[in-house]
C-alpha cells in the first residue's frame, strides 16, 4: 500500500524544479562543447566521433568513396572538401557557407586568377619535367 499511495503522490517542486535546471545545463553544456569543437579543440566526443564507423556488415558492402564520404560525414570541420561533401549529402551545418569562402570559389575575380596561377604552374612544372630528364648512364660491369 505505501509503494502504490508514494506511487501516485506527486513529486516534489524542488526536485522539479532541479530537474528542469539540469536539463538546461546540460543543453548549455553540449551548446559550449559543440563550440569548442568548431575553433579546434578536440574533446571526448569528437574522439569518439573520429573512431566512429558504419557496422561492418554495411561497411562490407561500401565502396571505397561512400566509406571515405561517411568518414567526411562524421568529421568536426565544416570547410574545404568536407564541406563540400556535406553541402552535397545535405548534412546541416552550423556555417553553410563556409566551405565556399576557403577556397576561393565565392569570388569570380579570387577564381579566375587562382585558376591563372594554376595554369602558370602546370606549365612550368611540365617545363622543367622536360629539361630535367638526364640520359641514360650506362651501368658499368664488374
């Protein structure tokens, strides 16, 4: 009789009133830990996250780029490569834009001029490929 009248009695406001403050704590925290995160500093979770993987059952059946696209996926950065990657999955995330501004790409003027200095260096690069091979040197015998 007592388990069932200490059943149905209803609780106490102080412990209520913990409980509601705990909670917002705990969001508060997550909310500071997630932005932690996000300048670099690398916590327990994102540890964890890091380690994480599909089950190997599914892994089993993945091809190399859907398992190197899910470990982007799992990652804390949000620009360059993984960005994008998460931009085209359609992952939220916390600055959507922001894979864009690092490469460069949100800019015509910033692009045209990147993909001049590609093309400088590829041709220079093939340039001295083509001076700096020597002829064969004869290995002398023994």
């Amino acid at each position: 009789m007592r388990d069932i009248s200490r059943f149905r009695a209803a609780l106490p406001t102080e412990l209520l009133r913990q409980a509601k403050q705990a909670r917002r704590d705990r969001v508060a925290n997550k909310t500071a830990e997630r932005q932690r995160e996000r300048s670099g500093e690398v916590t327990t979770a994102t540890a964890r996250r890091r380690r994480s993987a599909p089950p190997a059952h599914v892994q089993e059946v993945m091809t190399q780029k859907q398992l190197l696209v899910d470990r982007a996926i799992r990652e804390v950065s949000e620009g360059g490569w993984s960005g994008a990657v998460k931009a085209r999955m359609g992952v939220h995330m916390h600055a959507p834009e922001r894979w864009k501004a690092e490469g460069g790409w949100e800019d015509e003027e910033k692009k045209k001029r990147l993909d001049d200095m590609e093309r400088w260096i590829r041709a220079e690069n093939e340039r001295r490929r083509k001076h700096s091979q020597l002829e064969e040197i004869p290995l002398r015998e023994a």
